[in-house]
C-alpha cells in the first residue's frame, strides 16, 4: 500500500478517531476550568487557520481549524507555554476573577490534569460499553501444546498446567500471559502453574520473535511457545463491565509505561513506535474488521494520549503539573523565564519524537525505504 493510497483509504477512520479523543482531552481541560471560575476564549480542535466556529454565551470561541493533529484550549490569563501574560498586572479585578494565572495552584492543577484523565474516562466508557455488548475477550490461563523446542518446552511447563502467577502478576485470562511474555522478550520470568493439584513454579526466558499481521506488518515480541484454545466474549452486567474496563485500562496503561521504560533503557527496540502516519493505517484496518475492533482502538490510543500527557516534559500537561509541584513547595510561582526556556526544550523534545517516529513510519515503505538506501549507497 503506497503512502497515498495509504492517506486516501484510512483518512477518515483515523480522523474519527484523533478528533473524538482530542476533543474529549480538551473538554477534560474546558470543563474544569468553566468550573474554577475561568473565561476559556478558545476551543479549538486542530490547528492553524479557522475552517469554521462559533461563539458560545459564554464567550468562548469553538472551532476546527485546519491541521487536524491536536488541538487546544486558550484561557484567558495565560499563554501557550502556561506563564502568565506580560500585563497581568494591568488587568482589572475583575478580569483577574477570571484569569487562569491568578488562580490557586491548585485550581491550575486541577484544569491542565483534568485532560489526561478525560482521555482515561473515555477509555473506561468506550470498553465498559463494549463488555457489556459484544462482550470481553476471555480465554482460560491454561496451556495448550507445548511447542517443541520453545521456551516453555525448555522451563519443564506441560500441557494442561494453569497459570497462576506470572513475572509477580496474577492471573485471569490467557490473554494476561500474553500481554506479560510479548512485552518481555530475552528476560527471564517466573512463572507459577497448577499442575495436579499443586502449584509448580518455572523459569522461562521468551525468545524474540517477528510477527506479520495479515496486513504485512512487522512486530517484534516474546514467544513462550504455548498455544491456546479459542477465545470466547463473555457479557458483563453494567457494574461488572464498568469494573473490568477499569482493570483493563490500568493493566493497559502499566504495560505501555513499562514499554516505554524498555525502549529508554535500550531493552527494547523502537521498532514498535508509530507515528500519525502508522496510526492512519491501523485506523484504516481496525475499521475493516469493524465498529468494536475500531472502538476499541479509539480507548486504547486514548489510554496512550493521557499518559503521554502526563510524562514530565515542560509543553505537556505534566510538565505544567511540575512547575505547579515546584510552585506549592517554595510558596511562589517559578519565573516566567525559567518557564519559556522549560518550554523550548519541551518543544525540541516533542519535535524530535515526532520526526523520530514519522520517519520510522515512511520507512515502512517499501519506495520509500529503497529510495534512502539508494542516497546511501
């Protein structure tokens, strides 16, 4: 698939998806702020020029702007890199009654993290919707054939044991497993079965395997060499699917931050990475298997979006949420300079990751990849 029939067939699943959980991160933001008492000027999904909006009574401005990778909202009082404007001083009492800058630290807090965690209770909702409908994925945790020469055939495991505990997780599903050994490929784990009544515990070391999807791409895991029957989808009630959205979303969460880790730490490779480009063609094919595989999609890059916000980078969410830590503990806001220069590195930051994977996602393509290696060689 070349990158423009790529951009043409999965355009619109993955602006359906970008623009619902952008628009909800935003409101998590709109939403406290309105609360605390502060004027939001603009709510804007995208950036750049205005395609079309409307003024709210509140006198807040909504839009959709042109590049459609984000959005923002403006509150009154303060500036993109979240210091306070040059004039405050000359605002009025009132105006200060309204501005984002003069509020309490720990009102600031509250609205920038109310963001990540509308992009988590989105999440929950979307699978809490998709348990109690279609249903939850389960497997029992109990192996299959034991694949010759694998990983679970070195650490002694046997068909029929039942997995009790794995790497110090405990276990419900046979999909908790794989979850556990696909994120720890080369890494020793210990493993606690039930064999014959009694609990056995086992070594084993995942080995690094390449997966190809039917779509032709290329994931790096571990393997433990153990099959599984089927999987079936097992209906929740409302209280039950809300509580299983709940675990899923924090097992999920768990395991991107321990990716992460991996991938910072050299333990893993980066491969996995994607950028707007690769989520674009994920979008285009969660879509052909249909509306829940899209759904549920949409709540794990919503998962993926609140957490990013949160990392302790100056630009994102949680870097304001360190400046506003660093404000409560020595009793005064940091300087407006120390905020801007923060600001330039957070954006180099960002700007990098960004180039980082948009690159990794072109070199997906088989054009593309040959057209470097021919400049190199």
């Amino acid at each position: 698939m070349d990158l423009l029939n790529l951009v043409w067939t999965n355009g619109v699943s993955f602006l359906f998806i970008l623009t619902v959980i952008v628009f909800f991160h935003e409101l998590g933001h709109y939403a406290v702020a309105r609360a605390n008492g502060v004027r939001v000027e603009v709510f804007s999904i995208g950036f750049g020029p205005e395609l079309f909006g409307w003024n709210s009574k509140s006198g807040t401005r909504w839009k959709v702007s042109l590049l459609p990778l984000g959005g923002y909202v403006k509150m009154f009082g303060e500036t993109m890199s979240g210091a306070g404007n040059g004039d405050q001083a000359e605002l009025t009492e009132e105006e200060k009654s309204v501005s984002f800058h003069h509020k309490r630290v720990g009102q600031r807090a509250a609205i920038v993290v109310a963001g990540p965690l509308a992009n988590f209770l989105l999440a929950i909702v979307v699978l809490s919707v998709l348990f109690a409908t279609d249903g939850q994925p389960f497997t029992p945790p109990v192996a299959g054939v034991i694949q010759p020469g694998s990983a679970a055939e070195a650490a002694g495991m046997k068909a029929g044991d039942r997995f009790v505990m794995v790497d110090g997780q405990a276990i419900e599903r046979f999909e908790d497993v794989q979850v556990i050994v696909r994120m720890a490929p080369g890494r020793e784990l210990i493993i606690v079965v039930r064999r014959d009544g009694r609990e056995i515990t086992l070594k084993a070391v995942p080995r690094h395997h390449t997966v190809v999807d039917r779509f032709g791409n290329k994931t790096k895991m571990g393997l433990l060499g153990v099959s599984r029957s089927g999987p079936i989808y097992v209906r929740h009630g409302p209280v039950e699917s809300v509580y299983r959205a709940v675990l899923d979303t924090w097992r999920i969460s768990v395991f991107t931050l321990e990716a992460v880790g991996q991938i910072i730490t050299g333990a893993r490779s980066a491969d996995g990475l994607g950028g707007p480009i690769r989520i674009a063609q994920l979008s285009g094919q969660v879509a052909e298997l249909g509306l829940s595989r899209l759904f549920w999609f949409l709540a794990v890059l919503s998962m993926n979006l609140g957490l990013i916000n949160l990392f302790p980078i100056p630009m994102l969410d949680g870097g304001h949420l360190v400046f506003y830590g660093i404000e409560a503990i020595q009793g005064r806001a940091v300087s407006d300079r120390f905020m801007e220069y923060g600001f330039r590195i957070g954006l180099g930051l960002v700007v990098s990751l960004f180039v980082f994977v948009t690159v990794q996602d072109l070199m997906r393509f088989d054009a593309i990849t040959e057209f470097f290696k021919g400049l190199l060689s």
